[in-house]
C-alpha cells in the first residue's frame, strides 16, 4: 500500500495502523494469485470484444420500441451477444426478468411438465429456490403443486458432485438435472467448469435426453469457459450479478438449446408470443455496456474475495474456499462463530459503501428465507451483488458471506472497514 493511501485510510476513515498492517501484508502474499486471475480476465474481455464486434453492435442498438417491443434490433443483437459468449444456440436477455431466481423459475417452470422428475446434483438450492420447489411454503404456484418430482443429491464429504448417487436416483420420468454453481448460503467451494463438464457427460451417458440445467449465479466470467461450452443444456444468472457489469439496472438471462429457449420463452410472455414481445425500456445500451466491462468487474471482485479469504483465516477464522483455492464464483464464506459478529462485518460493509454508508444492516425477514437475513449493500443498483456486499442468514454456525465491488479498491476497503469494524468493538484479536 502507498504511503499517501495508507495516510489517508489512517488519518480520514480513521483505519488503525494495525489494520492496515494485516491488510497489506494479506495483498503482499496474494499478489501471485492475482496474476492468474489476470489471465483470465483478458482471455474473458477478448471473448467479449470479439461478440461485439461479430454482431457488428452500433449506436442503433441503444434504441427502443414502445408497446409490443416488436423487431427490436437492440434487444435481438443483444441477445445475439450473450449466445455467442456462452456458445449457446439462443438466448433470453429481459429487464423483464426481475431477478435470478426469476430466471431460474422461468427456465424450470417452461421445461418440466406435470409427472416429471427433477434432480438437483449439488445439495440443498437457495433459499429463495425453495418455496418455488415446493420444498418449503404453501406451494402455491411451485413445482410442486404442478405434480413435479423432486429430489435431491447431496455433494460428497470433499464437496464434489456424488455421480453414483446420481446414478442411483434417475428414473424413466426424470426430465432435469440441475447444478448450483455457487453455494448460496451453504459452507461449500463452487463448482468448477471441470466438474460441471464431468457431470453433464456422465449424465447424458446415462440418458441422453435427460437436460443439464446450471444455475450459475456468481459464476460468470471466473474461468475461459461457461456451463453451456461444455455440455449443458441451459443456464441461468441475473444481470445484477456478473454479467451485467455494475450498469445493467435490472435483468436477467438464459441462455441454451434454441427449443429449451423457445419453450421457456413462451413462459415468459405467452404461447405464440414468445421472445418476439417485450420491451427493453431503453436499457440495452447499459446491458451491452455492463457486458462489456464485466470481465475486468468480476476480475476485481474476485481479487477482493480473496483478501478478504487472506485475512481473516490470518486472523483464526475458517473460511471457505481459502485464499489459494480455485475458485468459479465471486463469493467468500467467513465463519465468524456468533450473530454479533455477523451484524458487525455488515456494518462495516455498509460504512464501505458509495451509497447509504451512514445506514445501519440489520436482520430481518425477508420473502423467501426461512430465517431472518442481514444485508450490507450502499449500491447504485438495489440489491445489486456484484456491487460491494454482504449478507447472512442469522442462524448457527453464523456465517457471513462477502462479495462483490465494482472495482478491486472498493472491494479491498470492504474488506478494511469490516474488520475495523470488529476490532472496535473488540470482536477480533489482532
């Protein structure tokens, strides 16, 4: 760290020398996994460049429609976009699709039909997935009440996906296979591209018509390839994730097999209408601008999880996944052992932030979670993760979960702040 930075964390934010101390010397034995990581953020932002230019994108793109959306050029290059990056035949790009759990719905609810089964290959889903499983809640309008079968198949003790087992449990009327990329708000490393490959071909070894589906949220960009490169069907995200870039406003996408598309995209709208409908409310240009930026944004999120990694197992804490470990989603798990120091490290996340930094997190209830949630995000875009922030579900073993930052520096300060934050009030030995 500069010796002008270093003063000015000290003396105008008030950072301990202490801290600052831990810090630089977590950055100065991380600085060779940075390198890496740097690889693969040019191997991305050459990826992207290169659909850019093959759509041949120009200013009339960053135009809209009114009513139906009919023959939007922007919104059909844009989606043009998005399937070249992932290889994928088609893709659904919507700020009509509010949310990646939304795309997940989406892509879950226009594929299976009643009787048949799904398997999800990589443990418990995100909360918020529950109540649309039919898992959790009333049902009303899950998979469930719809008389689809669910199962589900545990990781192995080292985190891997259980192949065996999965063996085991496909039936004739198992229609879908699906795997979580990241870990929600389980203690678990994400899943590779390596190992996704693996479980799509063992899959459709088994039988070839059963569909991988990938939910692979926070998982964009982390490697040179994506889930449909290597034998998925379809996969899933938000746009106020990774792709999107810290600009996209609101969003989702899907992308995968044109007739899985075709059939998830009359879900979407209605049957005959399809993707020809919907409007872009003018926000194809900040989807395509935070498309383009998103390799270099993830890239310095990614840096930033791993600080934050570097310095709390430093300081005694386990963290998942550790700082030299392969990583394909943006997230950092920290066990901080107690609820108390859950709500301090979101404080100090929140006190990082461009925006509302002078609120204060706190837990509270929150639609489709069964336990009471904090979350520290002072963000441009509401709700928006690939922004700086943190989040956890307040329940044993109290673990925080940190991500995001539009820039590495910002991602870097979180890290600062939310462990000045717990050494005020003398909730971390340093």
């Amino acid at each position: 760290m500069q010796k002008n930075t270093h003063e000015l964390l000290n003396k105008e934010f008030g950072i301990s020398e202490q801290v600052l101390q831990i810090i630089g010397l977590a950055e100065s034995e991380v600085k060779d996994v940075f390198l890496g990581l740097d690889d693969i953020m040019a191997y991305n932002q050459y990826k992207v460049l290169d659909a850019f230019q093959k759509n041949r994108i120009s200013d009339m793109h960053f135009g809209w429609n009114t009513g139906y959306g009919y023959n939007d050029p922007g919104r059909d290059a844009l989606e043009r976009v998005y399937a070249d990056i992932f290889r994928a035949d088609s893709a659904l790009v919507r700020p009509i699709i509010v949310s990646g759990t939304h795309a997940l719905t989406l892509t879950l609810t226009g594929i299976l039909r009643p009787g048949d089964e799904l398997i999800y290959c990589s443990g418990k889903p995100y909360d918020t997935l529950e109540e649309v499983i039919g898992i959790r809640g009333e049902g009303k309008g899950s998979l469930k009440e719809f008389g689809i079968q669910y199962k589900q198949i545990e990781l192995t003790s080292d985190g891997s996906i259980d192949l065996e087992a999965i063996r085991t449990a496909i039936t004739s009327k198992t229609r879908m296979v699906c795997v979580q990329r990241a870990p929600g708000y389980s203690w678990r490393k994400a899943i590779t591209i390596e190992e996704i490959e693996e479980w799509a071909t063992f899959v459709k070894s088994i039988r070839p018509d059963i569909i991988c589906m990938v939910d692979n949220c926070y998982g964009e960009f982390l490697e040179t390839k994506e889930p449909t490169e290597v034998g998925v069907d379809v996969a899933a995200g938000s746009l106020i994730k990774n792709p999107g870039g810290g600009f996209a406003l609101t969003g989702g996408y899907i992308v995968g097999r044109s007739d899985l598309i075709e059939n998830i995209s009359y879900k979407m709208t209605s049957p005959g209408i399809g993707g020809e409908c919907g409007l872009t409310f003018g926000q194809t240009r900040t989807m395509l601008q935070g498309l383009f930026i998103a390799p270099k944004t993830v890239n310095g999120a990614i840096k930033g999880a791993i600080l934050c990694a570097k310095v709390f197992q430093s300081l005694g804490f386990e963290v998942c996944p550790k700082p030299e470990e392969k990583r394909s989603d943006i997230i950092e798990a920290v066990k901080l052992g107690n609820p108390e120091a859950v709500i301090t490290f979101c404080e100090g996340i929140q006190a990082a932030a461009p925006i509302d930094s002078h609120v204060k997190p706190i837990p509270c209830e929150m639609p489709g979670y069964e336990d009471p949630v904090i979350m520290a995000a002072g963000a441009f875009i509401q709700g928006s993760s690939i922004e700086l922030s943190a989040d956890a579900p307040i329940r044993p073993p109290y673990i925080v979960y940190f991500q995001g930052g539009l820039t590495y520096e910002h991602s870097k300060f979180g890290v600062i702040k939310a462990l000045q934050a717990l050494f005020d009030k003398h909730l971390v030995n340093i």
